[in-house]
C-alpha cells in the first residue's frame, strides 16, 4: 500500500510504458484504516510536510503506530 500526498504536482502521460497502474483514492478515515491494517509503513517526509509543519505529528503517528506493535520506517 501506498499513500500519497500531492499538492502542487503535475500528472503527464507515460511516454514508453505500457503497465497499466491502478489509482485509488481514500480520505483521511480510509487511510487511518489502511494504517490499522498494515504490518509495516515507510514514511517518507516531503515539502509538503514541512511547510504544512506537521513533522512532530507525524512523529506522534509513528510513535503510536509502533506502540501497536507496527514496523515503521521514516526515511
């Protein structure tokens, strides 16, 4: 599973691949459920983290997550 923030980004049209990718949109209950779910996350912090200065909450997350007994990576 993988979630993705987005903002300010540009979608364009592969240029040589013909793998076709399937995209699936979740809210924020959607995600909290994906979350609950898995058995290990990776963490990659972007721009958009940083100027949302959300950094120690997504420590808090973290934190939480391996309390559950979850592997979580943060690169």
């Amino acid at each position: 599973m993988l979630l993705l923030g987005g903002y300010g980004t540009t979608v364009t049209a592969p240029t040589t691949s013909t793998e076709v990718l399937v995209h699936t949109e979740i809210d924020a209950h959607g995600a909290a459920e994906a979350l609950k779910n898995a058995d290990k996350i990776v963490i990659v912090p972007g721009y958009g983290l940083a100027v949302a200065q959300a950094a120690s909450v997504v420590a808090e997350i973290a934190l939480s997550l391996r309390k559950e007994g979850k592997e979580v990576c943060c690169i």
